[in-house]
C-alpha cells in the first residue's frame, strides 16, 4: 500500500450515492431512449408520401433515418 493509498480523503457521500444510483440513472435514460425512438417512428410512419419526399427519403428508409436522427454519437 502506498502513501497516497493511506492520505486519501474518504469518498463524499455524493460520490457513494452517485454510484449507487448509476443503474437506476441507465435504466431511465434507456427508457427515455425508447420512447423517443418509438415517437419519431409513428410520426414518421404517419407522414404521407410527398413530406417524406422534401425531406429526402423513402418510406423505406425511415428506420434508418430515426437511428441516424436519435444517434448519441453527434
């Protein structure tokens, strides 16, 4: 065990409480995902055929189209 190891302050409860909820945090943000997801998909299974067109894709194409709208990764 080191120095460091022995002088370090005791975690804050914050930092305790925050681990202990990181699940419930996960599950919510997951289920806020989904329920977004599951939105844009009926509101774009529900749009007719020439406002798919001025946005640019098939009917086809709206799974993919959702994904890339809702994608974390931006």
């Amino acid at each position: 065990m080191s120095f460091y190891e022995l002088d370090r302050p005791a975690p804050a409860l914050a930092d305790r409480i925050g681990g202990f909820f990181a699940p419930v945090r996960a599950w919510g943000a997951g289920l806020v995902q989904s329920i977004a997801y599951a939105r844009m998909m009926r509101a774009m299974y529900e749009m007719d055929a020439q406002t798919l067109a001025r946005i640019g894709i098939a009917r086809s194409d709206i799974p993919a189209y959702v994904d890339q709208c809702l994608s974390r990764d931006r």
